[in-house]
C-alpha cells in the first residue's frame, strides 16, 4: 500500500537523508518525493510504498525523531478557528491530536448558531513553530482549520498554511468531505512537482486548479447554457448537438421512440442534462437509449449509466474494466495526467460504468491509422467504428455512418476554432493542468490529419466544438 508522509524537516544538509534511512531500514519503498522552496521552505511530500505494518514503524520513527513533529523550549500562542459538525463528540478527535502534541489550550469559545456547524476559536500554547506545522498538518485531516494568526512565526509557516488555506478553497468551492479534502491535497502537490520539473510556477499550478474547480462548479443549475443545435439527416432521423460549457459535445441521433447517444460529458451535470434531455425528446423517460463511446476519458462517459446499452472499442472496456476494480485506467498510467485525472475524478463526481452494460464492437489490428474494429446499426444506418493508435489515449475511435457522411471524431479531432468563450476559458485550463491532452501527440496529429483528409466531404463532429463541415 502507498502512503504520502507529509513531513516537517530542518533545512540542512542530510535532513532527508535520515528520512530516506528510516523508510528503507522498515522495508519501504519511495516512489515520490517533492520538495519546493516556493511554496514552503520545509515541507517535504513522500510518498512509500509499504505494508500497513511496515507504515506503522515508519510513522513512529519519524515522528520519533522529530520529522512530523518536534518539540523545543519556545513557546507561543496560535489562534485558530475550528468548523466541526454540531454533533456530540464532535471535537474529541481534535482534542485527542492536541493531548498527543501536548499542546494546552489557552483559550476555546463555541456556540451554536442553527446551521448545523460550529465554530471552535481556540487560542493554542505551542511549545515550537515545528510543532505548530505538525499539528496543523494533523487537524487539517480531521476538519477545516483556519488560521487567525500565526506573525509570531515569521516565514516559518507560510507553506503550512498556504497548503491549508488552498485545501479549505477546494472544500468550499466543490462541498468536499474530510477525505476528498485531503486526496485533493495530495494530487495537487503531485500536479505541482510535474509542472514545476518544467520550470511552471508552483503558485500558477495551484492558481489553475481553484480556476477549474471553479469554472465547473460556477456553470452548474441555473448556469449550465449549452448551445443546442440540430439537424436533418432523413426524413426518419435527426441529429441533436449538445455543446456544454466544459466537457465534451453529447449528440443524440433520435428515430421515433429511440435514441442513439454518441458521448456524454462531465458526470458533474448529470441534472443539468437529464432536464434537457426531457425538454427535447417527449417521452425520454420511456425511450429506448443506447450509446456510443469514442474514448474512455471522464469528461466524455460522465453520464454512461443513463443507457441500456453502451457500444465501444475493447480498449475502452478494458479501461473501464480497470475503473470499476479500483486499478489506474489508461490516461492514469500516464503519470504526467495522472494528478489532473485524479482531481477531475473528484471534481466532477465521476463513476466507471457498469460493465454489464457496456458492449465491445471489436478489438484493434494490424498497423492501420484508424484500424476497422467492427460496425453496429441503429436505425437502419450502419455505423462503422476505427481505432486509432491511442496518440489522445489508448482507444479512441473514430465512428463512421458512410450512408450519412456523418464522422463522430472524438478528440481525434476537435474544432477549435467552434469553440464558445466559456469552452475556449476551460480548454486553456487542462493543457496546462495536463501537460498537455495527448498521450502520443505525433500519433495525434497523424490520425487527425488524416481522418481530414479521408472525410472532406462528411460532417464532422467533433468532441469539442461545433460540427464542421469542410
């Protein structure tokens, strides 16, 4: 099992080399380490691998000799503001953390106020500033902790509470929990050690994060305006595009009292988009709906379990097949999008469909640039569907209706230049936050171009963006 130790070290030369000695004597493993100045002088993120029991000795000793927390002869008063369920106990846990740093408390008011949370101001008598990021460190893992003052310490606590002020953001701004709280931390530092290898600002990283939690959050209810448009494609079939304001197009092939999905968007605007779909199609409750699937990314299969039925690539199940036995999926074994993965997991509330619902149309062979995996029908109308290398992610299909010289790109292709202000605000965020959205950029661009090319004369639609038709 992994675990990430956020430790408190002196700056000084071998500080970690006595960490990195404890952790190996206990047999663990270090598989990340970050450390930035920019953002705290003296807090190291390091994560091992390691048993549950080996986990236990390696937390003993390090906080043993002082790594998670530390004790000196200085003494000072830190103010605080706790918000904690208005339950009985409630507080204890915090109480017991205090009793472990053996820290006294100077001062405490609480009082309800009817809204089903109170606010514990407590005033703390610290021995040392290193305890005082410790405790922090603690109590931010158990509730939200705002720190009223801390001047005494000069910078010694910048970091710590700059890592707690931006997790408190996170809490508010998407209605986290204790625990999505603190796994929001960790993949953010783990976003900022990548960026930061590329010489990124550590504080642009953060800044980019609360702007996508935001933007997401910002455009949901009354705020979620997706542009609606629809087309003719026969006189038994129409063709509805749904272009939200972040996440990928949702279009809808409607034949009578059945409806043919091709992608789905974020998970996040689940009502949102329920709602529109009875606006638009009378009856939908009772419809017949299957779907079609162009990749396994989380901001196009939000909405999978709406459907009867989900047709799509073997390597799209196998990547969902990942998701549901708890295992990193495809974009995730990418360790530079792994953290954004993550984060969006949490932001957007996703959920990896259930697999008895989802359909393989066919496996990839041979070495083409959009390999034939299979066909399925709907409506009368043959739909085609070609795998591509995997240049955005392993699995991406393009699905082709020649009958109707209609193309479902996926993000094979996107177009741009049809993006609305709000989608041109949200794609700036993720290439940043990703590294890029590519797991093969010159296997992207070969299929992009190339699926251009061979569909000149078809409709397009692509996974962002208004249809093109060239």
């Amino acid at each position: 099992m992994k675990k990430t130790y956020v430790t408190r070290m002196p700056d000084k030369a071998g500080a970690f080399l006595v960490a990195g000695k404890i952790i190996a004597q206990h047999g663990g493993n270090i598989v990340r380490v970050n450390y930035n100045k920019a953002v705290d002088l003296h807090t190291l993120f390091i994560e091992v691998s390691a048993s549950e029991d080996q986990h236990k000795l390696i937390k003993a000793e390090l906080s043993e000799c002082g790594y998670l927390s530390e004790i000196n002869s200085e003494s000072q008063i830190l103010m605080i503001v706790l918000t904690l369920p208005d339950v009985s106990g409630a507080v204890m846990p915090v109480l017991e953390i205090l009793n472990a740093h053996k820290v006294n408390i100077s001062y405490m008011s609480s009082q309800e106020n009817g809204t089903g949370v109170q606010y514990f101001k407590m005033g703390l008598l610290i021995e040392n500033t290193q305890e005082i990021r410790a405790l922090i460190d603690e109590i931010s893992r158990v509730c939200e902790i705002k720190i009223l003052d801390y001047e005494v310490t000069d910078r010694l606590l910048d970091g710590t509470v700059f890592y707690v002020t931006f997790a408190n953001e996170m809490r508010k701004i998407l209605s986290l929990d204790q625990k999505q709280t603190n796994q929001v931390l960790v993949h953010a530092n783990r976003m900022m050690q990548i960026l930061d290898d590329q010489k990124k600002s550590p504080l642009k990283t953060f800044d980019y994060i609360r702007r996508f939690a935001s933007f997401v959050r910002e455009r949901k209810g009354e705020n979620f305006k997706p542009q609606v448009s629809f087309i003719t494609l026969n006189d038994k079939l129409t063709l509805f595009t749904i272009e939200p304001p972040c996440g990928s197009n949702t279009y809808v092939i409607q034949s009578d009292d059945e409806l043919l999905f091709v992608d789905c968007g974020f998970a996040y605007y689940r009502a949102e988009m329920t709602a529109l779909f009875k606006e638009l199609f009378h009856g939908y409750s009772t419809m017949k709906k299957s779907a079609f699937i162009t990749h396994g990314d989380m901001d196009h299969t939000g909405l999978l379990s709406e459907f009867d039925a989900v047709y799509m690539s073997g390597s799209c199940y196998d990547n969902f097949a990942l998701e549901v036995a708890g295992e990193s999926d495809f974009r995730e074994q990418n360790p530079l999008h792994e953290p954004y993965c993550k984060l969006s997991r949490i932001i957007s509330g996703y959920q990896p469909p259930a697999l008895e619902k989802c359909i393989v149309v066919g496996r990839r062979e041979g070495d083409d640039i959009l390999a034939p995996i299979g066909s399925h029908f709907f409506a009368g109308q043959r739909f085609d569907f070609y795998e591509g290398k995997g240049g955005h992610v392993k699995g991406d299909t393009v699905i082709v209706c020649d009958e109707l010289k209609l193309v479902f790109s996926g993000d094979i292709y996107v177009n741009i230049k049809g993006f609305s202000e709000d989608q041109k605000e949200f794609n700036a965020l993720a290439p940043f936050l990703m590294t890029g959205v590519d797991s093969n950029p010159a296997l992207a661009k070969e299929a992009r171009e190339y699926l251009v090319s061979k569909y000149s004369d078809y409709i397009i639609c692509p996974g962002h963006g208004t249809i093109k038709k060239f």
